[in-house]
C-alpha cells in the first residue's frame, strides 16, 4: 500500500492556523497533473536509450489496466508490461495509511455483484471475499450503521429515510420504485453495461437524450426529497448535477442493482484493497512512474516510447484516461465527453466529535443534506476492535459539479492545500461546531478529470468505442468508455480488452 509520503512524493508539511485552536499538519499530493499536462502539450520527450520487445502493452495502471494484466495472468500470459505514469498504481482506487488508518484516496466500496458479473464475482472468490458456498465475508460487508444524513439541526438514520416525507411524497417515492423496478426487469440496465444496454437498442433512447431534471419533471415528480436523493446520486456516482446528466444514467443508478441487494462491499482503505490483490498478481510487470508519450504504428506493430524506453509490441491496452489518447496514440479518434473534476481530502482524527443526544450514531457514510459536498466515510467503519477507539480518519469527498467542466477544473487546481482544508473543515463543521479541535491533520487530493460525465447522449456517442473493428491494434479500456466509473465497468473493459489483444497476439 502506498502510504501518504510515498503519493504525495515526501511533500513538505504546511500548518494551518486561520481561526484553528492549534496548528494543523498536511500536504496536497502530486495528482500527477503535471506529467499528464506534459504529454498534452508535447513536453514529455526523452531520448530513447533501449529497445525492449514484448508483445503487449498495457498503459495505465489503474483498475482497467491491473484487471487486464491480472486476466491475461490467469490465461496463462505473462509476456506483457503495465505502464503508469504516477509512482502508484492504482488510479482512482489508490489508498493511503498513517499511524491510525489505511484510507481510500478515491473509490471506496462495491455493492454487492449479481450474479450475471461473473468476472467480479471471480476477483472475489479469489480474494476469499466471496465463499465458494456463495456467501459473503461479513467482515467485508459494511457494518451498521451504513448511512446516515444531516438535515434540519440533526443526524438522522439513513438518507431518503432522513427527509420528512408527506402523503403525497411518499406515493412519487412509491411511483418512482415502481418505475425503477419496471426499467430493472427490461434488462437493459445492468452492471457491467455491456451485459445489458450493449444488447438493446438504447442508443436512441429518450432517456438518454433528457436530463434527470427533465424527466423528473416531466414525470411530474415534485418532491423535494425525491428530488436530493436523485441530484445526489449523479453527484455521487458522476460528478455531475441531476440538470446535466442523462436521464439515462441516473435511472442506471437505481435500476442497475438489486432492490434488497445487501452491500455494500468495503475496506478501510476503500478499493485499494482490490488494487493491491491485482497489482500482487502481476508482480514486477507494472512498471510505475513510466508516462507513455507516443503510440505509433511501426511496421505490422505499435511502438510505445515511456521514458527511454521504446517497447515494440502487437497491441496496446489502453487503459489510462482516453482524453489523454489523443494528444499520445498516432490516429487516435478525438474524445467526445467530458470529465468532471473532485476534491478529496483525508482529515485525521485524535478524537470524534461530540455527540449530541438526538443525533443518530456515527455511520459508514454521513451525508450533509444541504451540502455541495457528498459527506465523508469513517475509514475504521470496519474495525473489529474490543474497545472503540477515539482516533480515525474521515475521507472527505467534493464533487465540483455546480459550474461547466473546465470552469470548475480551473478552480479546483487554483485552489492550494490552505483553501482546499478549509473548505472541508468549514463545510462539516456545520454538523459537527467543534471538528477543529478533534483533527490533527487534513491531507488533499485534487482530481482535475476524475470520472467521466454521462451527460445526454452518452450513449449514442460510446456505442462506436464499445465494438472497435477486429482489427485494431489499439484497444480502448478505460471505464470512461462505459460513461460510468464503476469498479465493474473498468473490470469489464480492461478484461474485453485483454481478450482481444490474447487473440491478436495468438495466445487463445
């Protein structure tokens, strides 16, 4: 696992102390902006000094890239190498540990995989997370409390439970599960996404040429409750107001899971604990701080120049962000979607905040109702502890989806680690007025294109990146591909890829 110093390249300690009791410890960590803007701009280029022969190359060593490796490795493929360009692999799933916990830096759970997503459920059986009687670990199951929300003064148990619903509310709330139920059982709407909307004829759908806004309203949905809990799971799971995502994609959020599905699946340090099992399968073959900055044609191949090295190869996984492709892959086709930009930050603890007696327990998730923020996880959630410990750490997640892309991407990297602090601890201090004299330190991750944005359309501009001619030696899979950044979808596309590059390479 790659601990705080090992991200953040040993960055200085800066103290904050603008209205704190005591001085405050942290460090924003290399997002790798730098190096990525370098191969945008042409900057990246380094004398070739060797010339190493391998018949595959994966670029981008996060979840699409690792489960690409860890799937070729179980094929019995071991001729390939992963290029990264930051010092760690995992990408939006990395983690990091200090003295009181490991914590997620980016994805921090699984719900709990039907049964059609075979591959996750493989990973899993594998891990020992998923018993080979068909149950689950339970101690990889999240815990209760799971969730609870702030709003009106208090904390209260769970999220739509939270809101005080009226009569009429309660039958939209009731109406909306119906409709949700009738889009489940049409199949279309699956995790992975290939299992079902690549098989049905959704690229014309008109909800995915519709806003969630829009469709709530032209459903005649008013409830203000409703309303929060779909604009907060566009928020969540796309960086992006229910105003400017497809209707599509928000009804995916809901139909794509089982009603009574019991997850879901989490780990202190989040995905990172996914990552770490893929990376150990693939060993020394990921190599890391190696950004790749040209993919060209060379006779019947492809030559990938990362750093001095020039790797001759027969195909290309391209699992790094598929933006980057563009200004990287000779003839790569431009990318039509847009990517939405986060904050995280990991506050540590010395003791929890007090309790006040009306207030629901601390949970897994802790949802801020009026916030632009999504709330914050507790890393020791799971912790199987005799007695509970007064020390933990909150990962503190910031969607900035209230401004157009590259707008809220100019102010995310403006914003120093000062600002970024104390915009989470202004933020929760609104539930808890005393959070400044528990926490000791606040580290900052800034995401300039964390996860792409599903905004209407989507779909009908994927469907040409979902089935690329049989003979391309370049393969696309990153879950940005997909539209949804889902541990399942990058799954999916880095193992689909790898099938086809096995077999362009003659090893199926």
């Amino acid at each position: 696992m790659a601990g705080v110093a090992a991200l953040a390249g040993a960055p200085a300690l800066v103290r904050l102390t603008r209205k704190a009791p005591r001085p405050l410890a942290g460090a924003l960590l290399d997002d790798s902006s730098a190096a990525g803007h370098g191969l945008r701009d042409g900057r990246a280029d380094v004398a070739v000094r060797r010339v190493v022969r391998t018949p595959v190359v994966i670029v981008g060593g996060g979840v699409a890239g690792l489960s690409a490796a860890w799937w070729m490795q179980r094929q019995g493929m071991r001729d390939f190498v992963v290029l990264e360009l930051a010092r760690n692999a995992g990408g939006n799933a990395r983690g990091g540990e200090n003295a009181v916990s490991a914590y997620p830096w980016g994805a921090h759970y699984v719900p709990v995989p039907h049964p059609r997503a075979e591959h996750v459920r493989l990973l899993f059986a594998e891990m020992g997370i998923l018993g080979a009687d068909g149950t689950w670990s339970e101690t990889d199951l999240c815990h209760a409390p799971k969730e609870r929300t702030f709003i009106h003064g208090r904390w209260r148990e769970g999220q739509l439970e939270a809101f005080a619903m009226d009569a009429t509310e309660q039958g939209e709330l009731r109406r909306f599960e119906e409709t949700v139920e009738a889009l489940r059982a049409s199949g279309a709407f699956t995790v992975p996404l290939a299992l079902g909307a690549a098989e049905h004829d959704v690229a014309a759908s008109p909800l995915d040429g519709l806003t969630a806004d829009a469709w709530l309203a032209r459903e005649g949905y008013r409830s203000p409750a409703l309303r929060w809990l779909v604009d907060y799971a566009c928020r969540d799971d796309f960086g992006t107001r229910a105003r400017d995502a497809s209707a599509w994609a928000a009804l995916h959020y809901f139909a794509a899971r089982d009603h009574d599905e019991d997850g879901p699946l989490t780990w202190a340090d989040g995905n990172a604990r996914l990552v770490r099992h893929l990376a150990s399968r693939v060993g020394d073959r990921v190599v890391t701080g190696a950004p790749v900055r040209r993919v060209e044609r060379r006779g019947g191949g492809l030559r990938v120049l990362a750093g001095d090295t020039a790797w001759e190869c027969d195909a290309v996984v391209w699992a790094a962000p598929t933006f980057l492709a563009p200004h990287v892959v000779e003839g790569a086709p431009a990318v039509p979607w847009r990517y939405a930009p986060w904050m995280v930050a990991n506050l540590t603890l010395d003791r929890r905040p007090a309790a006040r007696a009306q207030d629901a327990p601390e949970a897994w998730d802790n949802v801020i109702a009026d916030s632009p923020a999504l709330g914050y996880v507790v890393a020791t959630h799971q912790a199987l502890r005799g007695v509970p410990d007064e020390r933990t750490v909150w990962t503190y997640y910031w969607p900035l989806a209230d401004a157009a892309p590259a707008d809220a991407r100019r102010r995310l990297l403006a914003l120093d680690w000062r600002a970024c602090a104390e915009h989470a601890l202004t933020d929760l201090e609104r539930a808890h007025p005393d959070l400044r004299a528990c926490v000791s330190r606040v580290d900052v991750l800034r995401y300039g294109h964390a996860m792409p944005r599903p905004e209407p359309g989507f779909l009908a501009a994927r469907r040409a990146w979902w089935d690329p001619p049989r003979d391309a030696r370049v393969l696309y899979a990153n879950s940005d591909v997909s539209g949804l950044s889902l541990f399942e979808e990058a799954q999916w596309r880095g193992i689909a890829a790898a099938e086809r590059a096995l077999a362009l390479v003659g090893r199926v």
